[in-house]
C-alpha cells in the first residue's frame, strides 16, 4: 500500500485512469479482505 501511495504522489503524471482502475479492482479488494480480518481478532 505504501509503494502504491508512493507511486501517485511521486509519479502522478504517470498515473493513468487504467492504472488507478486497476488499483481499485484488483489491489483494494485484497486489502480490505485483509483489514476485515484483522478487525474480527480485535
């Protein structure tokens, strides 16, 4: 998460509506499936 946060504040001109598409399918579900578990052990 931090090498993606990384990336568009750094190389934002390189940031292209695929790529922020592609972050909002692929990687942020498999975030938030982790938060989710993290959050039922608490």
């Amino acid at each position: 998460m931090a090498a993606a946060g990384n990336f568009y504040r750094h190389n934002y001109e390189d940031v292209t509506p695929r790529r922020v598409w592609k972050t909002l399918r692929e990687d942020l579900p498999l975030l938030r499936a982790a938060i989710d578990q993290e959050l039922k052990h608490t």
